[in-house]
C-alpha cells in the first residue's frame, strides 16, 4: 500500500502522525498537571490540617498524664492549673478537628472521642475531689478507674491519626500509580516520535532532497535567483515547526516528571516531620517537665545544677530542630501588622545580646532614621534576622563585627522598598556553593539540618519581598532583604 501513495500523501500522513503524537503529549501532560494539582490541593487542604489537628488531640491528651499524681503527692494547686491549661488546649484542638474532619467515620469517630473525654474528665474531677477532701484511699480507687478511660481515650486519638496516616498513604499512592502510567505513556510515545522522524527525514532527503540537489547540480542556478522554491521553504519550514513541537512535548513530559518527584518529595518531607513530632517532641516534653520539677523539688549543688542546666539546653536545642522541621512542613500563615522594620532589627539585637557577646561580635547598626512602617508579621521577620545573624556569628569563628544597613530604595519589579543589609567579617561563601544555599536541606555545617535560610526565604517571599546573596570567598557575606512599602506591598501579593 506505501508504494502506491504518492508523495504527497506519504508527506501528509507522516505529519499527520506526528501532529496526532505531539498533541497527544501535551493533552497527556496537561491531565497530569492538573490531576497533580488537585491531589496536592487535597492532600494538603484536607489531610495535612486534619492530621495536624489529630496529632495536637493526641498530645494534649498526653500532656494530662501525671498531673493528677503530682497533686496526690505533694498537694501543690500549681498542678491542677497546668491540668486545666492542657484540658483547654485539649478542647480547642477537639473543635478544630471536628471542623476539619471531612469523612462520616472522622466525624463518627471524634464524637466517640468527645464523649470518652467528658466521662474521663468527670472521673478526674471526682478524684480531685476526693484527694481534696482527704478520701485518698477511695480517690486512689477511682483513680485507677481514670486511668483506664485515659488508656481507652488515647486508643481513640490514635486511631483517628491512623485514619488520616492511610488518607496521606492513599494519596501517595495514586501519585506513584499517575508517574508509572506517565513513564509507561513517555517509553511508549518517544519511540514512535523518533521514528515517525526518521522515516521522514528519509522520505525529505531521498525522495525530495537528494531528487533536487542532483537537479540543481545538473541545470545550474537560475539567472539571478538564487534562492530555493517555494515549496521546498515551505517544507522546511513545515519540519522544523513539527520539531519543535516534539522538543516541547519532551521537555513538558521531563518537567511534568520532575514535578512529581517533586511532590513525592515533599509530602515524605511532611509526613517525616510530623513523624518527629510525635516521636520526639512528646517523650521531650515529659523530659522537660521532670527537669523542671527536679530544679524545683531538689536542693541542688552548684556543680549538679551545671550539669541540669546543660542538660536543659540541649534538650532545647533538639525541640529547636524539631520545631524547623515542623516550620519547614507546615509554614505559618502571616500575622500582619503595622511595624517599622528597624523596631523589627531591634528586636532581634536585644534577643541576641547575650548570645553577640559571646561569641565575641560587635554590632554596627548604620541608620540614618527609623524605616518607615510596612505590613508585616513582627514575629517571622524577627525570626528572619535572628537566623541571618546567628549564620554569620558562627561564620566568625574567634569573633569579628556585623553591619546591619538600613535604608529606603527602589526596585524594578518591587517598587519602593526598606532595605535591610546583614554584612559580616567572616570567610565567605563559596561561589560555587552560593546558588543552593537557600535549597532546603543543604547546609555546610556537621549540626546543620540545610533549613534556616530555606525558611527565611520563605518568609520573605510571603511578604511580597525578596532575600539576596552577596559574596566574595575570603570577604565575609552579605545578605539583603527588600520588602516593598504598603501600596507595593498590595500590589506584589494581590
């Protein structure tokens, strides 16, 4: 049958085939993108919140356990007033995970857990009571009562996080099974695309190409014109347009790929950290609660209160790398106000004072007049400039000074912004490092967790604003925050 088409219609059908092929990429990518998008959305909007609610359910709930033997112990009011915090902040998160349940057995479930909760509260109350009265032989009866409801009340908070860890894994799932069908779709299609090609670089160079070279070679150019016909421009032009559009259909496919990875990468990341959460920071905050009440309880000596007080501080510093973890998977939403950015910087000077000196930094502060005030959340810029400036207290290793400039500018696509400069005296950073120092999990110390400046861009991307890098290695660093004044400000995040 191919032999007794003629040219023109082995040419058409040829491009035909790879019209059909390209278009069926970019529809196939275009599918993808949104079907992702909507999972994203939904694991994100649903999911996350309510797991986040479930988790804190479960937490508050723990963070009940004990108080009620402390007071039997020592009969110290101090102990039911923290029973009473948790108790409220068990409630609040109990509404908020009724709002978000979006399911009849979520729903179903989290009424078991209300009403298991009033029955345990009401044991509890009634233990108070009898302790109170000086019943503690009929109070440490009940008390055992209480604490099986307590058992049965946790098994319920457990299952409803278990309930939204299978909704997260579904998820995953079907992202994983859109990706196989996506690589299957690309193995199959780039195949046939390449070769539609080839078969048609074929028929243009032997049939068409090869035909009108040995033509002109035989009749010479004509008088004047040197130039190609029009039909052979018109092909070419044909072929390289149909190219073209292969090359995009490929590189959308890559991209949609990536994109994938991408958001399997991200929903491993936040599950991972609300793994940590619930594996560290519970176990870390009964620690807590111990060494406070031991620093309280016990007569300690000098030497002993040291080691208490290292201690301390390292367990605040793992609750700080839980906390970026859970800062990193679930980013606060802004808290807007009216604030100069200099009572901002000040702020973060008067926070760091203890911590400058230490490390043996001089600050110079270079402002000529307070900024003027822009809409922002006080406390993530604090968090912004305390993280810029305890990066660079580190970067000088034996002490050094730190210049914070302020001044008002203008940019292209920003507008008219306040401008904050954080320079150092420090080493520098590497050119050839500089680009991936904002990328999440890249960091270039041993205790690093590669989030901090990850964040804090973040945070001022959220603002409308942009954070910058200027270095040259052997000449300290300086990092640069524009944010733009109210009417850009609008603008840009509008």
């Amino acid at each position: 049958m191919w032999k007794h088409l003629s040219l023109r219609s082995r040419i058409f059908m040829v491009l035909a085939a790879l019209v059909l092929t390209t278009l069926a990429g970019g529809l196939v990518t275009i599918w993808h993108n949104r079907a992702m998008d909507s999972l994203i959305s939904a694991l994100v909007d649903k999911n996350v919140a309510s797991f986040q609610a479930a988790e804190e359910l479960e937490t508050s709930l723990l963070m009940q356990k004990g108080f009620t033997t402390y007071f039997f112990l020592d009969g110290n009011p101090d102990w039911l007033e923290q029973l009473n915090h948790y108790h409220q902040s068990f409630q609040d998160w109990l509404v908020k995970a009724r709002k978000s349940a979006y399911t009849e057995p979520m729903m179903e479930i989290i009424n078991q857990i209300a009403s298991q909760y009033q029955r345990y509260r009401d044991s509890q109350d009634q233990v108070i009571k009898l302790y109170r009265e000086g019943k503690k032989g009929e109070g440490a009866k009940l008390h055992w009562e209480a604490r099986r409801q307590f058992t049965i009340l946790y098994d319920l908070c457990e299952r409803y996080k278990l309930m939204h860890e299978y909704a997260i894994d579904r998820a995953r799932t079907e992202s994983q099974a859109r990706a196989r069908f996506i690589a299957a779709f690309a193995t199959i299609v780039m195949p046939g695309v390449a070769i539609l090609g080839i078969l048609l670089a074929y028929i243009l160079i032997k049939q068409i190409l090869e035909p009108i070279r040995r033509l002109a070679q035989e009749t010479g150019p004509a008088p004047g014109d040197a130039s190609p016909p029009d039909e052979v421009k018109a092909l070419s032009r044909r072929v390289y347009s149909l190219m073209e559009n292969v090359d995009q259909a490929q590189s959308e496919l890559e991209r949609s790929q990536e994109h994938l990875a991408q958001a399997e990468k991200w929903a491993l990341v936040g599950k991972l950290a609300a793994g940590a959460a619930h594996s560290i920071r519970n176990p870390l905050t009964s620690v807590k609660m111990r060494l406070w009440s031991m620093n309280r309880s016990l007569d300690l000596t000098v030497p002993q209160r040291e080691d208490l007080e290292a201690i301390s501080e390292e367990i605040r510093h793992i609750d700080s790398i839980v906390s970026n973890f859970l800062q990193f998977s679930r980013p606060q939403k802004l808290q807007r106000e009216k604030i100069s950015p200099s009572a901002v910087v000040d702020q973060a000077l008067k926070l760091l004072h203890n911590r400058l000196q230490l490390y043996g930094v001089t600050v110079k502060l270079d402002r000529q007049a307070p900024l003027p005030e822009i809409m922002a959340d006080p406390e993530q810029l604090r968090e912004v400039l305390v993280n810029l400036v305890v990066n660079a207290c580190e970067a000088m290793v034996g002490g050094g000074e730190l210049t914070i400039r302020e001044e008002e500018g203008e940019v292209e696509d920003l507008g008219r912004v306040a401008v904050l400069k954080v320079s150092d005296t420090g080493p520098g950073i590497p050119e050839a490092i500089q680009e991936q120092v904002f990328q999440p999990f890249f960091s270039t110390k041993e205790e690093g967790t590669g989030l901090g400046l990850s964040i804090a861009n973040r945070i001022v991307k959220d603002h409308g604003g942009r954070l910058t890098l200027h270095s040259r290695e052997g000449r300290g660093a300086t990092f640069t925050i524009f944010l733009p004044f109210p009417e850009e400000q609008a603008w840009a995040t509008s």
